[in-house]
C-alpha cells in the first residue's frame, strides 16, 4: 500500500502516547527496519529515543548509558534537557552523591519553571555527600560543603561533627557542638 510508511509512522507515534510502549517500540523498529532512510526517519527516531524516559525493564547502568547517549545527542533540546534531569535524579537513587554534585552546573542550565526541584536535587546531593565524607572520617570535606552550600549541620551528625572539628582544628564549632550535647540524657 502506499500509505503503508505514513500508516506505519503514525501507529507508532501514537502507541508512544499510550501506556503500551513495548508496542510503541516495535511499531518504531519495524518502520526503521522497512523504511531505513524513510521520508519519517528522522521524526521517528526522535520519538524513539523520548521512549528511553518510561523504558522500566533497564538496569540502572544501562539508563545511564541511554541518558548520557540523548544528553550528547540532543544537547539544545529537550530531549537532553530531560535526559539531564533524569539522570541526576537516577544518580540519586543510587545515591552516587558526588556524581549529581558534578552535575549542578548542568542542572542550573535547565529550565526552572519545567523542572522547579532542580535546587532539591543538588541538596540531596550535598547532604548525601557530606553523610559519606563523615563516613569516611572526610572531615574537611564534609566542613567544606557545609560552608559551601550553606547547608545546616544536622543533630544527628553532631558525634562526627565534633570529631570533624576536632581534627580540623575548628575548636569553635566543636565547643558549640559539645556544649549543645552537655546535658543530653542519651550518652551516646
């Protein structure tokens, strides 16, 4: 038929509106696969490549991977623009801290009034950073953020806080960190 191609574009396109996106690929593939350099490919990729934001069967990995693939792909668009948002919040999860911190430039560059947690996003991301540098006795680090972001030192984090200041020799703040825990009826 010839309006099998048009036919063929548009079944896919709509399935990708839908929830079935498992159709909606195989729609897109399939006209890829007929029509190679069809007079759609060009719009067909790019809605095949928007599809990578709802595919859940991918591991984590592999997500980043497809994001970081439409980041260098659609840099000025919003497909990237998504693909960047998307993998900070990913980044999150796994709580790969510092790695969403690298990102803060980029996240900045993103549109505020679409994606308006973007300073929650690098919050997270700075409290989570500075919970693993307490971890792993980073103390200056963990100072640094703190003044660097402006971000309040948390009760729970006073005992490395104190230590932190300690070694760090910012005996100020491990003054006012022990003087705070005094009278605490919890010793620990």
């Amino acid at each position: 038929d010839v309006n099998y191609e048009l036919y063929l574009k548009n079944v896919g396109i709509w399935l990708s509106y839908t929830d079935d996106k498992k159709a909606a690929l195989k729609a897109l593939n399939k006209y890829l696969e007929v029509y190679d350099e069809g007079e759609f490919d060009a719009e067909i990729r790019i809605v095949k490549d928007s599809l990578f934001f709802t595919n859940v069967d991918e591991n984590a990995t592999t997500k980043l991977q497809n994001y970081e693939k439409l980041i260098s792909k659609y840099q000025d668009d919003t497909i990237g623009s998504r693909a960047i948002y998307k993998k900070a919040k990913l980044l999150l999860e796994l709580k790969r801290y510092n790695d969403v911190l690298a990102m803060q430039d980029d996240l900045h560059n993103l549109n505020a009034t679409t994606y308006k947690d973007i300073d929650s996003i690098i919050n997270e991301g700075v409290i989570g950073s500075m919970e693993d540098a307490l971890k792993n006795k980073e103390f200056k680090r963990v100072l640094e953020l703190s003044s660097t972001y402006n971000i309040p030192l948390s009760d729970s984090w006073d005992d490395g806080i104190y230590e932190c200041a300690m070694k760090g020799g910012d005996y100020t703040l491990a003054k006012s960190k022990a003087n705070k825990n005094f009278k605490s009826k919890d010793m620990e």
